[in-house]
C-alpha cells in the first residue's frame, strides 16, 4: 500500500481515478456498522447511500432462499420490466435501430436526486408505461404476421397463375401429342388383340399445383416418386422473388409445382405429401377457360397490391414507434438495474421490530 500511495503521489493525473479505487484496498480505514430504519424511508436512504458508494452490506437473512425475502415482489416486478426493456431492444434491432445512449453514470445519479418519487410510485410509473408499449408492438407485430401470410398468399397465387398458364401454353401440348401417339399404338395393338381400348384412350389428368420451398424440390419430388410408383409428372418453376417468412422475417427461395396424375387414390397421397412438406396448395380454375384465367389474375393482382399497401403502413407504424422506444429504452434500463438493486440489499435487511428493518455492513 506505501508503494501504491507513493505512485499516486508521483502521477498527480491519476488521482482523481484511483482515489476512487483507493476506497476498496485492505489499507483503506473501514469500520463494521449497524443501521436501524424505517421500512417507509427505507428505500429512500438505500438510495442515497448507493449514490455515496461507500457501504458494502452483509446478509442477515442466509438461511432464506431468495423466494423467501422480504421484497422478493418487487424484484419479480423488476425482473418483468427487465424482460419487456429486451423486448423493446430487440424489436429495434429488426429495424437496425441503435439505441440512444442514457449519458453518463454521474448525470443519471443527479437526474435521480431530483426526482421526488418513491421507489413504488417509480415501479408504477415505468409497468403503465411499457406495459402500453408493449401491447402496442404486440398488436402491430401480430397484424404484421398476418398482413404478411394474406400477401405471401397471393404473390404465391400469382406465380401459380402465370407459371400454371405458361406451362399449359407450352408443355401441355407436346405431353398431349405424346400420350396420343401412345394411344394411338396402344389401339393399334389392341385392335389385334381384340381387346377393349376404352380407358387406354382416356388420357385426361388431373392436377395439384402450389408452392414449396426450393431447398426441398428435390426430396419433394423424390417422394412423390416414390410414393406413386412414378405414376407422376411433375414440374417445378422458381419464384426469382424470395418470399418473407412471417415467424422470422427471413426470405425463403420457393418454387412453383404442378403434379399431373388419374388415381383417386393417389389424389389422398399427394396432398399428404404436400402437408408434410409445408407445401401450399392453390385451386385453380380449367386452364383451357382462358377469360376465367384472365379475371382471377387481374383480381388478384389487384387485391396484391391492395395488401401491399396496408403492409408498408404496418412496417411503417412499428419503425416509428421503436425509433421513440429507442431514445428511452437505456434510461429505462438504468432505472429498473437500480430500483432491482436496492430492493437486493434490502433484501439482506432484517425486521427484528415491527416497522423497523436493521442492517449491518462495512
């Protein structure tokens, strides 16, 4: 400690500093006290006395579990705002909003010197206040989550419609010749045979068309494969917009199918499989009614931009109320780290009269 003393004296700009350090070495004069207050004024000379940063307090109470103190509700209560303060930090986070700083340490304690409200009325105050903001972010996220579900909806019925329309323009007529062709031999054989060409000659399909995730095409189509025996045709198209997942707001590479089968059975099959995969499925109108084709497109295109709409209002609203949260959310945390504090050290306080709380420390 001579060492330390004489260093000091040797680097005068370093006193200020470690003068405050200085409190805390074994050399520093220390003495062990008792103090007996008023449950009422209580909180109020905690609160000082933390400002003076000279008290160090002991636990009067070890044989109790911390469910078992004295003040253990408002620690609860401070630990519940803690939780909706991470709440506010991470919602400003989705915006890439930084969060304001409260000042410094010195200006927080002189702010809080002036304030004449108790450590209850502290506690109120602050649970209205975030408890409103929260339900206000809670609302607007869960609208949010449901304006995005309605517009992935339609961009993916959008993409079904187009992707759906151009492959009936340009595959369906080749496969058509194709099975024809095949028909036509199967007939042929058959006339030989003189054996009933009826259902050879019925070519017609159905057909279940959606979205699925890209990642898993392949396993998707593996599994249609091989649940059907490759009585499938199957055909994908990639969405180029990536689609935002409305849990996580990331954005999802999906790409459009149409599955062509005639079983009943394999109907029951495929949409099991659709389900499992996570797979969206959209009913179409007939493909060859081009006017029908025409009108849902335009109507959803429209009802499209429609969500749209409503959907950057949304964004637009929770941007505006986390940038408000963002200049306050440090302060509130200060508040709320040190009413937990004081509500800690009473918590080592013991009531041995009626009234009256006694505390003992260096």
């Amino acid at each position: 400690s001579t060492y330390r003393a004489s260093a000091i004296h040797k680097h005068p700009t370093l006193e200020d500093e470690n003068s405050k350090m200085a409190r805390w070495f074994r050399s520093e004069p220390m003495e062990y006290i008792s103090m007996i207050v008023n449950e009422d004024a209580a909180h109020d000379c905690l609160a000082d006395l933390g400002k003076l940063g000279v008290v160090q307090f002991t636990d009067l109470n070890p044989e109790l579990t911390p469910f078992q103190r004295r003040y253990v509700s408002y620690v609860k209560r401070c630990d519940e705002l803690e939780r909706k303060l991470r709440f506010f930090g991470a919602e400003c986070e989705k915006f890439n909003l930084e969060i304001d700083s409260a000042g410094d340490v010195e200006g927080f304690i002189e702010s809080s010197t002036l304030s004449q409200e108790s450590g209850a009325q502290i506690l109120e105050t602050l649970e209205v206040e975030l408890e409103q903001y929260e339900n206000q972010l809670k609302e607007l996220n869960n609208y949010s989550e449901k304006l995005t579900i309605e517009y992935n909806e339609k961009v993916e019925l959008q993409e079904v419609l187009e992707k759906a329309r151009r492959f009936f323009m340009t595959d369906a007529p080749r496969l058509a010749v194709s099975q024809i062709t095949q028909g036509r031999d199967a007939k042929r054989e058959n006339l030989l045979g003189e054996v009933n060409v009826g259902r050879d000659m019925d070519m017609r399909f159905s057909s279940i068309t959606g979205v699925v995730s890209t990642e898993e095409k392949s396993r998707f189509e593996r599994m249609i494969f091989r649940a059907t025996r490759g009585n499938c045709f199957v055909r994908f198209a990639p969405i180029k917009q990536p689609i935002t997942d409305p849990e996580t707001g990331e954005l999802i590479e999906k790409s459009v199918f149409i599955v062509f089968y005639k079983s009943v059975s394999i109907e029951s099959k495929l949409k099991k499989i659709c389900d499992a995969f996570m797979a969206h499925r959209y009913t179409l109108p007939d493909m060859d009614d081009s006017a029908s084709v025409d009108k849902m497109m335009t109507e959803n295109a429209q009802e499209l931009v429609d969500s749209r709409t409503v959907l950057l209002k949304n964004q637009d609203t929770r941007y505006r109320l986390c940038q408000m949260l963002a200049k306050s959310t440090e302060k509130w945390t200060w508040v709320v780290l040190r009413e937990k504090a004081i509500y800690h050290s009473l918590n080592m306080f013991k009531a041995d009269v009626a009234g009256m709380l006694r505390g003992e420390g260096w």
